[in-house]
C-alpha cells in the first residue's frame, strides 16, 4: 500500500500471520490431529476470519490481493 496506515497495517497483520498462524497450524498438523492443537489452530484462523467480516472485504487489502493476503 501507498498509504503509510494501510502500510502499518498489512505489515502487522503479515506478522501475525507469521508469529500465530503458522506456528499454530504447523503444531496441529505435527500433533496428529491433537484436540487441544487443532482448537489452537481454529481460534487462529476464527480470529483472521473475523476481522474480514469486520472489515466488510475480501481480502486484507479491500477488493485486491496484498501482501497479507500472499503471507496467508
């Protein structure tokens, strides 16, 4: 993004991509499908879902893909 705000925003946004998600699917794959890992994984995943919804888009960057987008 142009903007410095929305710049802030897909850089935090990739960085919890990368420091929660992924660490948490990574954990319920390897754990065999462990209950507790895998509602780890979930709650992840509900909370990036939830802030689409929040956000009224598609996608992170609005109508178009971004680099929040490609992280996830």
């Amino acid at each position: 993004p142009q903007d410095a705000y929305e710049k802030a925003q897909a850089r935090f946004w990739a960085k919890v991509i990368d420091d929660k998600c992924i660490p948490a699917l990574f954990k319920a794959i390897v754990s065999h499908g462990e209950k507790q890992a895998v509602a780890e994984a979930h709650e992840t995943l509900q909370f990036l879902e939830n802030e689409l919804k929040v956000k009224g888009s598609k996608y992170f960057g609005g109508e178009n893909i971004n680099l929040v987008d490609i992280s996830a």
